[in-house]
C-alpha cells in the first residue's frame, strides 16, 4: 500500500490522529452514563442545575434558523482533540471570568457543552445565574453529539465522524 502523499509518508501523522480521536470514540460509546467516572455529589449537584435550565438535544439544535455562540466548557487538551465546529473553548474553570470576552449582551443565544452533559449542566446554570437569559445544555455533551452523527473538528482542521 502507498502511504505518501506528495512523497511524503503520511502514515504515522494519520496514526497520531486517530490515537488523538480515540478518546472521542470510546466515549461515545459508553453512552450518557457519565456517573460512573464523577462523585454523587457532582452528579447531583448537575441534576439539580438541570432543573433549573434548558437542555436540548442535537436534533432540536438542527432546528435552530440560527445558530447559537456555541461554547466548549471542556479544559483545552479536551477540546483540540475534537469539538464542534464554530465552538469556542472557554473551560469551565474560567467561563464565569471571560463569558463577556465572547457574549457581552445578555440576549446572545448560548449552547454550552462538555463531555457528557454535566458540567454543560452547570455551565448553563451558573451563565443564568449571572444574568444571560437565553442559554442551553447540550444534552449529553458531545458524546450525544457523536452518537447523533455530529461532526467535530480539531486543530488540523479535519472532520471526523
């Protein structure tokens, strides 16, 4: 099998991509129980936020004439191994902090995400809290992303299923 491009072998830049992917698929298939991996009182701390926010799922986002700020809450390492095209990485650890860096009217349309929905839960939570009246959850995080068949991007500007 040829693995050159132009003369230059684009085996083992292919294998770091797929290595740097394979994160996202094992979590996509592990489904929305995220639990296992996170405290009982985060949990419940992220079921209670959920009461008091909107989540949607990628199919009712789809229906959307235009498209939200989307916002990755995930930490940076997360996020340049894929993430939803047009997003913008602000960690949770610091959205509170920079949010009007990206959104400085309280009317902007938000859709926040994470992993598998929790600290998306909170995220939405906490942007309400602080006065922005018009924030989601992604349901699921992108991991209900990718089982619904989104694309995501990384910083080599590739889409992987």
């Amino acid at each position: 099998m040829n693995t050159s491009l132009i003369g230059i072998d684009v085996t083992a830049p292919f294998l770091k991509l797929f290595y740097d992917l394979s994160e996202l698929f094992v979590w996509r298939n592990r489904g929305e129980d995220m639990s296992v991996h996170h405290s009982d009182a985060f949990v419940q701390l992220a079921n209670n936020a959920r009461k008091r926010i909107r989540e949607i799922t990628p199919a009712e986002l789809a229906k959307f004439k235009q498209l939200p700020l989307i916002v990755d809450v995930r930490e940076k390492d997360e996020f340049i191994k894929g993430y939803i095209e047009g997003a913008k990485n602000v960690s949770r650890g610091v959205l509170e902090q920079n949010v009007s860096q990206i959104a400085p009217d309280l009317a902007t349309p938000i859709l926040v995400y994470c992993s598998g929905g929790n600290r998306g839960a909170l995220a939405a939570d906490s942007l309400q809290n602080m006065g922005y009246h018009n924030v989601f959850s992604l349901k699921g995080g992108l991991s209900g992303w990718l089982e619904a068949g989104g694309l995501v991007e990384t910083q080599r500007n590739c889409n992987v299923r």
